[in-house]
C-alpha cells in the first residue's frame, strides 16, 4: 500500500541494526506502499527461472568448479557448462533437490516452477536410486555419476508414482543426456514401486557401458497432492535373465558435495535439456488468457510525458475534498475503501477462472432456472399453434401409470387405445413383454415437446450493476468498468480545451486509460491517459487528474414563458489543486526476509531486469534482514546490476513490522514514495509508474489489489487460486489493514484498484521466517 504525506508517520519503533550499504544517491521519503513484492521478467521461456541465466553469464565460481564451453549443437550452449571436479569421496550418494509447493502431476509443470532447477527447498543427498517423500505436491531432482559394475549392455527400468524420466550421458557430461526411460507426461499415468512393466516406455533399449567410466544421470519426478509418492531407477544386464535390481550405493556418486554451500551457491548446478523447458520460442508461448494478451498500458509509461507547461492555466482551479472520508474503528477501513472506475476495458475480469466459482452465475439448474438467464432474456410470443404446425407432423402423447395394490392401468385422457387391450392387461398383471412396456421405458416418461422455432429478445447484461456485496467477493471479477459514454465525453472535452488554448496543436490518437473515482456529494475525480500526437508529429502521453463537478443548470423554454424545465446536469471540468503526481518521484522498495535465499535472490534478479526493460532507475531497494544464514544478501545485492539500494542486519527472531519500521527509518525525504512489500509478488514492468501515479502527496495512499496465483500456477497462465487460508490462520497479516485503518482517519484516500499482471506467488509457510528457530528451541 502507498500513502503520501509531509507527516513521517511511523509503524514501529525498533532498535536500528547494522546498516552496511550506503545510498547510492536518490532521496527517501515517505508515501506507503503495502501489497507484495517480486519481480518476474517473463518474455519467453528461456527465462523462467532467469536466475539461471545470470548465473551463467559471469557469476563467480565456487572452488573446484571450471567453466567449459558446451558443444556447439546443445540446445543451451549459449549457457555454457559448468563441469565440477569429481573426487572419489563423492561415491556412494547422489545429488537430491526437493522443490516443494509446486502442485500438478507432470514434469512439465515442475519445468515451469519459478525456482527450478537452480533454487530449490532442499539440496541433500540418497545413498541409492529409491526415493519416498511422505510429502505432496513436490517435484524431484536426482543427478549425479552411474559407475556400471561391468562392461556390456544395460537395461534401465523406472518407476514412478505420477510421472518421472530418467536421463542418461553418454559419458560423464551433463551436455550429452539421453532420454532413457520414462513414466507418462500427461500425469495421468502411474505405477505401483516395483511395478516395472506397466508402460512400454519405464523400460529402456539395450545401452552399452564400460566399468571403466562414469556417466552423467537425472532423474526427474514429479508427485500430485497424494502422499504415496515414490521413484526407482533399476538395472539389470540385457543377455541375462536377472530381475531388475534397484541401483543402490555401490553403483552411484555425487557431481558435487553441497554440504559447505549456502542456498544463492548455484553456479555449480548442471545445466541440462531436461531441467529446462522444452519451448524455446515465444510463439509457442501465445496468451490464451484475456489478461495476459497486450494492453496498451502495459508500455505507456514508456511514451515520453506531455511537457507540463501545455496543462498550466487549462482547466479553472478548484479545491479537492472527498465526501467519504468516515470515522472508523480498528480493521474496519479496509470495507470502508471506494473503488474507481475503469475504461476501457483491462481484462483483470479472470473470465477463464470463473467456472471454478458460484459467485457470477450460479452451478443449481433450479437457481439458475428461477434467477439465472431468464433475467437475461425474454421469449418471444409464440405464434397460433394451429399456424405454426400447418405443414408438419404434431405428435399426441399417452402418458401410463401402474398401480400396483389394484393391477390396473390408467390412461391419460387423450388416449384411444381399445378397451380390450385395457381388460387383457389388467388380468395379466404387469408384463414387460407387453407393447405398452416397448423397451422397458418407465411408464411416466415421455419426449418432451421441443419448439425448434423459439426466438427470444435480450437485454444488455452490464455485470458492474450487479455488483453486490456478494459479487465482492469473488476474487476473479476485476475492476469495475466505466461505461464509454461516460468516460469519452469527458476525455473529448479535456482535448478540447488543450486545442482551445493551444490553437489545435494536439490531436487524440486513443484513449489508452480512465479511471473514474465517483462522489455523488461533490463531484467526480478522473485520471486521463491519453496519447495524443502534439504540433511535431510525435508521439506524447497524457496522465493528469482533473475533477469534475456537477452542477445543475436551469433554463427556459424557448416561448420565454414562466415554466421552467427541471435543472440540467451539467458537468465542469476544474483542475483539484494540489492533486497531482510527481512523475520523478523516488519510490523505495521496502520489505523484511529471512531465510528465504530463492525469494530474495529472485527479487534482486527481477528488480534488475526491471531497470533493463523500463530504464527507470529512480527507485531504491532496501532489505531488512533478520540474519538469514542460508544466504549472504548484502553480497547478492552486491553483485547485482541495482541503481541503488540499501541492507539492514537485524538479529532475533523475524518480525514484519520491526523489519520494515527499520528500513523506513533510513529514509530521510519526506517526497519520495515507499512501497512496503511482500516477498512473492510478480510485478508488470510499469509498477513503479503507476506507483506514482497513484499515491499523491497530501490527498492518497495506494493499495493495489493482488491476484493470488493458485498451486502450480505461473503469471503466464494467470490461474488465481485465492488466500492459502489452510495455512496463514495466525501470526502476522493484520498490519496491512491496521495501516490503512490510520490513513483513513488520517484523512487521506485510498486508492484500490487491479493491476494487470500483478500476482501473488502461491507458498506453504513451511520453512518459513521462525519456524526452523522455533524447532531449535523446543
């Protein structure tokens, strides 16, 4: 969330810690922003994960790892490899990754996991080819050296639950892996532990290996929401008759030893085919999803700002004061925020979502029968029966009941059947070989009379009326939307004035964004996004707030009589003085970690590739941390390509609000905007223009609406899956709403509204922040 402010109002006092970065330039201030952070650069599939990219390209090598350049047909040779120096030691385990809190069966769906291969939970190691998590929703990751025990032909045999693959070298480098065997890749198909036969595919051709050598192994496995989870990998000669063996110790070592490496230590993990996704291109990466597809705000901000000295003297000047601005008690500001219009339409609707919930058009066909589409659509009268079947067949209907205390059959009235067959069955009884039992059909059913010829009318279904407090809480519905004829009247009018004043320099290309805030007491407050073309032909972005006031107007008839017409709404468009945003404002980055080395390296990786996409580089980051031990985060941030930022080390146990109270106690500016952040947020590369342009100094905070991704769920499929309320039931979470509680009674706005593209990355709290210490200390 974001407010504004000349008051440096603080959340918490803490103890300050041991500030070891200086700031590199920039000024701090204070306009809070509280929702999530991360930063994920998603152009094409090459870069998920784009850690792993960074890593190859100049990062600094642990002791005892040589790079080498990779085979010029390897698909990742642009990479390179990274070859680790065996050592005898290293036999008798192999390599282990655990990436937990990945949904989905198939090795696909680990691929796109945002920290595989480089960042997993977990880097341990097996003493043989056999593993069991009592765990779910995981995937796995086996790599390490096969030493045959003799020279010949081998078969391989694997078996999963869900599905796996195993990866052979045809000698000890990771550039040379083959698909040997595999389990499914649909997810549908698994197999029982030991269960070798089941597919043609768990069972590999005949491969030659000498017990001189060593070669290169990965096994990938990727286990469901079941807890049965388990992966073999089994061997045997193909010239005898053996059962297959699973391969154990005497056959197995490690590609490198871990044990003395922290969690951002990754140059040392091999690269391979199988660890990455297998589409390369971004034409196989086509948006299926509204919301993904392009959106002209999704670049605006990198359209050059209309010169503010067009605007001065534009509009007429008027003081700016919301009528909604109520006193509230604890936690209750967050019901209490208005929601802003938008035009066009953005997509945040996740239309794709909605048939996984009740909330828009109900699943009861009696519901849906009594208040669903009828209220839509209204039948046609039907035409005179005798008219509309001139020409056709009409067919009358017998509907039988049997009643079994008397043994006899009723007919409807309309039936002429003779009495006699009526006599016969009554002393029959009921016989199925009868005509009136013709293929066993229930006595009470009948076709129904279908009329092909129905036509109905409609009117127009506008959802953003219907709106209720119930439709609130669907998490998929999105922005409300601002109709057209509200929104382009007054964007045409603001264009007109521009060409009043400037003697039609201007003209309108597009209306690329509107957003409406409405006060029924006093008026309405726009933003304006236009792109406009100015005298020299170039392209120029507008994004300026006015206000309109309603005012109402009386006026006579012409016949000049006494009778005067009900007031006319006329709208006046004023400039809200003081109510503008700083398009250079600094935005700092706040947020609090420890332990979370895969997280935190992402956040650092994807602000840089912020920078690398937008070129704005007027934004800070500063990190609190409680003395992670599983990374060295002043040396990550070190190493990156950051404009700036800052690092705090505090010590004792994680607490949110201290770590991020500290990290706005460095900021000294009281202009500049801070953005309180989470750790797991997906950003849209125009993040930081619009966090400008919503948090205005003196008048409004902003708190944009995160979409929380569901478990397996990438940004690029946008599958929103809600609050993980299963696990954060207690601890921290209520900060939030206790901020926004104190900038409304503050007197400030808050502006609350969908971003495209911004998303919550799903996580388990397992491992989290205090857990571990809170285990050390039982």
């Amino acid at each position: 969330m974001s407010t504004s402010g000349k008051r440096k109002q603080k959340l918490m006092i803490v103890p300050k810690g041991e500030m070891t970065e200086p700031l590199e330039g920039g000024e701090t201030s204070w306009i809070q922003c509280n929702c999530g952070a991360r930063v994920l650069n998603y152009g094409s599939i090459p870069d998920v994960g784009n850690g792993w990219r960074n890593v190859l390209f100049g990062e600094r090598l642990s002791p005892g790892i040589v790079r080498e350049n990779v085979n010029a047909s390897h698909p990742l040779e642009d990479s390179g490899f990274v070859k680790v120096a065996w050592k005898p030691e290293y036999q008798g385990r192999a390599n282990l990754h655990v990436f937990e809190d990945w949904c989905g069966r198939t090795i696909d769906r680990l691929r796109h996991n945002l920290h595989y291969p480089l960042y997993p939970h977990s880097r341990i190691t097996v003493n043989k080819l056999a593993v069991s998590l009592q765990w779910t929703n995981y995937g796995l990751r086996i790599f390490g050296y096969l030493h045959p025990y003799t020279d010949g032909e081998f078969v391989f045999a694997l078996s999963s639950a869900d599905n796996s693959e195993f990866w052979l070298s045809t000698d000890e480098s990771p550039s040379n892996l083959q698909l040997l065997a595999w389990v499914g890749k649909t997810g549908s198909e698994r197999t029982v532990p030991g269960e070798f036969e089941k597919y043609s595919s768990q069972i590999s051709k005949a491969t030659q290996l000498s017990a001189h050598r060593r070669y290169f192994f990965e096994v990938i496995h990727k286990q469901s929401n079941k807890t049965d989870g388990h992966v073999e990998v089994a061997w045997k000669l193909s010239n005898e008759d053996f059962k297959f063996t699973v391969i154990d110790s005497k056959y197995i070592s490690l590609y490198v030893n871990e044990s003395a490496l922290l969690m951002d230590d990754v140059a040392h993990i091999p690269q391979t085919v199988p660890s990455h996704p297998r589409n390369f291109s971004r034409k196989h990466n086509t948006p299926t999803v509204d919301l993904l597809r392009e959106d002209p705000r999704d670049t605006f901000d990198r359209v050059p700002l209309l010169d503010n000295s067009f605007l001065q003297g534009l509009l007429p000047n008027c003081l700016y004061k919301s009528s909604y601005t109520i006193r509230i008690r604890r936690y209750q500001g967050i019901y209490y925020v208005q929601r802003s219009y938008v035009y066009p339409n953005d997509y945040t609707r996740l239309t794709h979502m909605e048939g996984l919930n009740s909330c828009v058009y109900s699943k009861n066909p009696n519901k849906m029968k009594m208040f669903g589409f009828p209220q839509y659509k209204k039948r046609d009268p039907l035409e005179d029966l005798e008219k509309k079947n001139t020409g056709n067949y009409s067919f009358r209907k017998t509907v039988l009941t049997w009643n079994d205390s008397t043994d006899t059959v009723k007919k409807s009235p309309d039936s002429s059947r003779p009495k006699s067959e009526m006599a016969a069955e009554k002393n029959q009884g009921p016989n199925l070989k009868s005509p009136l039992r013709k293929n066993h059909t229930p006595d009470s059913l009948f076709d129904t009379n279908v009329d092909l010829s129905q036509t109905f009318r409609i009117r127009r279904v506008n959802l953003q009326l219907m709106r209720s407090q119930t439709f609130g809480l669907c998490y998929f519905l999105g922005n409300l939307l601002l109709d057209s004829s509200d929104a382009m009247p007054v964007a045409k009018a603001f264009v007109a004035q521009l060409n009043k004043k400037h003697k039609d320099s201007f003209t309108l290309l597009r209306v690329v964004n509107v957003e409406k805030r409405l006060d029924g007491a006093q008026g309405s407050r726009y933003l304006l996004e236009l792109e406009l073309k100015d005298p020299k032909g170039q392209l120029r972005r507008l994004s300026h707030y006015i206000y309109v006031i309603n005012r109402r107007h009386r006026t006579r008839p012409p016949s000049q009589d006494l009778v005067f017409q009900r007031p006319e709404l006329r709208p006046v468009l004023c400039n809200p003085v003081g109510f503008h945003w700083n398009p250079k404002a600094m935005v700092h980055f706040v947020l609090t970690v420890k332990n979370q080395a895969r997280w935190v390296q992402l956040l650092i990786d994807d602000m840089a590739a912020l920078v690398k996409t937008t070129g704005d580089t007027n934004f800070n980051l500063i990190i609190t941390d409680f003395s992670s031990t599983d990374m060295d985060v002043r040396a990550a941030l070190k190493r990156s390509s950051l404009p700036r930022y800052r690092y705090v080390k505090l010590s004792g146990n994680f607490k949110r609000a201290g770590g991020l109270q500290a990290g706005i106690d460095l900021i000294n500016d009281d202009h500049s905007i801070v953005f309180l952040c989470d750790l797991h947020v997906h950003y849209p590369p125009s993040i930081i223009d619009s966090i400008r342009k919503h948090c205005i100094e003196g008048f409004m905070a902003f708190a944009p609406i995160v979409m929380r991704l569901d478990c397996g769920a990438t940004p690029l499929e946008a599958r929103v899956g809600g609050m993980n309320t299963k696990e954060f039931t207690e601890s921290w979470g209520g900060e939030d709403w206790d901020l926004i509680d104190r900038i409304i009674l503050a007197g400030l706005e808050v502006e609350r509204i969908y971003l495209r593209n911004f998303f919550h990355h799903y996580h388990s709290k397992r491992g989290m922040w205090n857990q571990r210490m809170s285990s050390r200390l039982k």
